[in-house]
C-alpha cells in the first residue's frame, strides 16, 4: 500500500484552506516552532527543513527542487511534531522501496511483480504526503524498474538450469531403479535403496508436471516390477523350503531306521549316501531345519559311535597281529636277497607272504605302513627276476643276430657295386651298413646291461 493513498489530515477551525508561500529554498520558516535540525539529523540521517516544513497554520510544505508546494494540513500537534510527522511517512515510504530493491536481488523470480509496485509507488510521488529527498526515492525506484526485465531474465535462466539440473537428477535416479528392479539380487540392499531414491525424490523440486509426471511412472513402474520379482524368489523360496522339509523328514526317518545296524561298512556308505542328498535338499525353514538337522545327526552319532567302539576294541586285538608280522620282517627281510640268491629268495618270499596272510588284520591306522613293507620286499624280488629274464631274452639277441646279418648284408652289396664301378652306389650301401652296425651294437648293449 502506498502512501499516496494514505488519508492527510484536515486544516484546523478557521485556518485558511489553501497553501500559504513559505521561505525560499535556505531560509528556514520564520516560527518559533521551527525544530532543531540537529536532533531530526541524529535520529533519521538528514535534516528534514531541506525537504519541507510546517507553519503555524498546520499547512504542510513539501520542497523539490527548487519549487515548494502543499502537500497536506497538520492538525494534530505543533509544527515541529507535524515535520517529524511527514518525515517519518518518508522514512517509511523509503522503507518500502528499499525492501522492493531487497526483493528484486533476493526473488528474482518475481522481478515482474516487483517492477509493478515499484512503478506504482514511482506514479504516486508526486501525490505522496511525506517530507524528504523525493529526487532520491525516484531514482532509487527508476534503478528498480530498469533492472526488473534483466533480473527476470536471469531468473528465467536460472530456473531453466533448475529445471534441467531437477530432471537429470530424477532421470538418474529412474534409471538407477530401472536397474535394480531387472537385476539386482541382493534383496535386502535393493529394496532399502528402492525406498532411499522415494526419500531424495521428494526433496527435489522444479520440474513442470508433465515431465515430473512422467519420471514418476518410470520410477512407479521400476519399484512395482522389483517388487513382483522380489515377491516371485520369495515364494519360490518358500516352495523349496517346505520341499527341503519334506526331503529331510524323510532323510531322518531312514537315518533313524538304521542307525543301530551293525553292517558297518554297508550302513557308513549308506549314511554317506544320506549325507549327499540332505546337502542337496536346501533349506528348510530354520526353526524347522535346525530340529530337523539335530535328529539326523543324532542318529548319524548313534551308528558311528558304535561303529568306532567296535572297531576300537578290533584296534586292539589287531595290534598282537601287528607285532607278530613285525617279526616275521625281522626274520625273512635278511634271508630274502634277491641279488645274491634269486630263486632261494623267491622261495623265502613265497613262506613270508603264506604266513603273514594267516596272521590276519592289524590295526586300521597301521594298514597302509604294514602294506608298505611286504610290497617293498616283493618288488625287490620281482625286478631282480625281470632283470634276469631280460638278460637271457632269446628274442633281444634275435634282434642283434639280425642286426649284424644286415650289416654283412650290406657290405657285400657295396663291394659288388664297387667292383662294377658304380661309386656312388656303394657308398650309400656302406651308409645303410653303418645305419645297421649302430642298431645292432645298441642293441647287443641292451642285452649286456639286463
């Protein structure tokens, strides 16, 4: 609201209406209620006798320039009270500009709106009942108008950069959803970020609303699609689980019947089976799997721990079976030397193995050491017999017989051909003649190394 506007009080009884000359511009107004400039100076920055005065009569001056005309009548105290009067209306009407020049550089966005009140208050000036540099509010509000366009320009520019900046945001944050809801796995994650990208899309504002409108679907669309396909594993998840209850009630029902068998080896292959298919069979619902997984165990427990205890008790048994083929190693390991007395050593062999069998099993933990020494003694034996049979190979010395007869072959040929004059002939008889040697001293060699 401008003070153009505002009401102005009337003249007092019998005053005469219409202005009365005051002084020129300078001289002060010739009334002992002229106020002290210094005192209107220290509160409001400016003497306010510059810009006007009020004469004894109420009549209310307002100087421009170098003109002075009447701008209202005082009627409510002393004319000192009636400058301060029109002086505060100044500072009140260059409060309001001064917040309009506040609002211009803080809202641009409404610079359209600003540059309206200002020129409003620029068109009621003249009009305006106040005491003050009236020159200075008009330039101040001419600087406010001339800025409006620009400042809403920019505003415009801007926004725009808003605008785009909002829609890449929301862009990014659709296709982000768009991604999870067709691949993402991680359930949990997935949908804690499906409800965090909900949270940043409401705080992001300044997009028109068809466009908003249509982010909106695509984020709408990506959160109900993961939300099907979280609900579809889910539910999978459920069918598999009560499969898995079901495979393992069973599972426990054939460990049960057969936990107190004593055909240990069949019954342990058969437990082993059982464990491969409860690894196979999944989860069942936990509360449910864990009770599950205690009565398979505790049948699994019941045959291995009668299984061990057998086998414990055999463990001991077997030990003076362990000592009694310890010493048949001790007596028939010296005696059985294949290097100096084969056929005595294989005959020595044939006693050990006879009554090392009749002894029986040793402890479980020991098989594989005692399986060791025998087999150590029958190799030593076996390969000296190979040896000796390599050595004495009717075939190998074939071999090298034949070897040798290619070699006189040969020869004979090249010097026939060499007698007949053909040179070149004979020389390549001679090569194959060498060819032939070699073989047969490798493999005259290969006899003598058996």
């Amino acid at each position: 609201m401008t003070t153009s506007n505002t009401p102005k009080p009337g003249p007092r009884p019998g005053a005469h209406p219409g202005p009365k000359p005051g002084p020129v511009p300078g001289q002060h107004a010739k009334s002992h209620h002229t106020p002290t400039p210094g005192v209107f100076a220290q509160q409001h920055g400016d003497d306010p006798l510059r810009f006007g005065r009020v004469d004894d009569q109420g009549n209310v001056f307002l100087r421009r320039g170098d003109q002075e005309r009447q701008i209202a009548s005082w009627q409510a105290g002393t004319p000192e009270e009636g400058l301060r009067h029109y002086a505060q209306r100044y500072e009140d009407l260059a409060t309001e500009i001064a917040l309009l020049e506040t609002r211009l550089h803080t809202h641009p966005s409404d610079a359209a709106h600003t540059k309206q009140l200002a020129q409003e208050l620029r068109d009621g000036l003249d009009s305006a009942a106040v005491i003050g540099d009236i020159d200075a509010l008009d330039a101040q509000l001419a600087s406010i108008i001339d800025h409006a366009d620009d400042a809403g320009e920019q505003a415009k520019v801007e926004k725009a950069k808003r605008r785009e900046a909002a829609i890449a945001k929301k862009e990014a944050l659709a296709a982000e959803a768009e991604e999870i809801a067709e691949h993402s796995t991680e359930w949990k994650a997935a949908g804690d970020r499906i409800r965090a990208i909900l949270e940043e899309w409401k705080g992001i504002r300044g997009i028109d609303r068809k466009t908003d409108d249509q982010l909106w679907k695509r984020y709408s669309r990506a959160r109900d699609a993961f939300n099907r396909r979280r609900g579809t594993h889910f539910a999978e998840l459920d069918r598999g689980r009560a499969a898995a209850k079901r495979t393992k009630e069973a599972l426990v029902e054939q460990a049960e019947a057969i936990k107190d068998s004593t055909d240990w080896n069949e019954t342990a292959r058969a437990f082993r089976d059982l464990m491969d298919q409860w690894r196979k069979a999944g989860r069942a619902p936990r509360e449910v799997d864990d009770k599950l997984w205690a009565a398979f165990k505790a049948a699994q427990d019941t045959f291995f721990s009668a299984r061990n205890a057998v086998q414990a008790e055999r463990d001991r048994e077997f030990e003076d079976n362990a000592k009694a083929k310890d010493e048949l190693l001790d007596i028939y390991g010296p005696q059985i030397n294949p290097a100096l007395d084969l056929e005595g050593a294989k005959e020595k062999l044939r006693e050990l193995q006879e009554k090392w069998e009749s002894i029986g099993f040793v402890p479980r933990a020991r098989i594989r050491e005692f399986e060791d020494k025998i087999a150590k003694i029958e190799r030593d034996v076996a390969g000296a017999e190979d040896q000796q049979w390599r050595r004495t190979d009717p075939e190998a010395q074939a071999r090298a017989a034949q070897f040798r007869a290619k070699v006189a072959e040969f020869e004979e040929q090249a010097q026939q051909a060499e007698a007949k004059g053909k040179a070149k002939k004979a020389t390549q008889l001679r090569e194959q003649a060498k060819q032939w040697q070699e073989w047969a001293d490798a493999a005259e060699q290969a006899v003598a190394d058996r």
